[in-house]
C-alpha cells in the first residue's frame, strides 16, 4: 500500500468543506494576519490558508474577538476602565466577567485563518 500524501491546501480545504457541511448555518470568517496587507499598495494579497476551526466570537462594532479568552480579556478591561480605583480578587474579577459576558450575544462561526503565503 502506497502512502498518499495530501498537500497543506487541500487538506485545509477538505477540513474547512466538512465543518461548513456539518455546521451549514455558521458564517465563514477569514481572519487575515497584519503581516499579510502590510501596505495600501494593492488591492489584493496573496497569502496561504492556516488554520482551520470552528469557535465562538463576539462583535459588539467593527472589531472581534474571536475565541473565549479574548472576550473575557475584553470585557476585564471594560470591567478596569469602569472601576479605576477597585482592585478586584481573581475569583470576584472572574465573577463580574461572566456576568458581562451572559448580557451578550456571543456567537459560533467557522474560522479560516490567513497568513504569510507559502512559497509556489
């Protein structure tokens, strides 16, 4: 029996196929590294698919967070802005960033992240 090798891209578009299969109602999200469009040159950018995964994410205006830790770094940093002269304990700070967190919407989508392309 002969090994088949798959390459990078058609396994990453084998797996991205899949998920938006067995979750058709997600939004595809491309999240493109900075490096990738680090100029107003061109309107395109040529880059290679990086990871593939499906998570949660929050988009209260134009910028998202777009897996767990990020959100509750977020909304720590609301919950410190808010109350400058509190210093909360780990347990009390985790606390109020699950009760800001369960006021809003946090979705699921399908990530294709975008990065530095491969050399063709």
């Amino acid at each position: 029996m002969t090994d088949i090798k798959i390459p990078k891209n058609t396994a990453q578009a084998l797996k991205l196929i899949n998920l938006m299969i067995e979750n058709p109602t997600l939004p595809v999200i491309p999240m493109v590294d900075y490096e990738v469009c680090c100029d107003d040159e061109h309107s395109y950018w040529a880059g290679s698919i990086g990871e593939i995964k499906k998570d949660v994410f929050y988009m209260p205006d134009t910028t998202i967070f777009s897996d767990m830790d990020r959100i509750e770094e977020h909304f720590e940093e609301i919950i410190e802005i808010k109350n400058p002269n509190n210093i909360f304990s780990r347990e009390e700070m985790n606390k109020l960033i699950k009760e800001e967190i369960q006021k809003v919407e946090i979705k699921e989508a399908i990530y294709i992240y975008i990065e530095l392309p491969e050399v063709v």
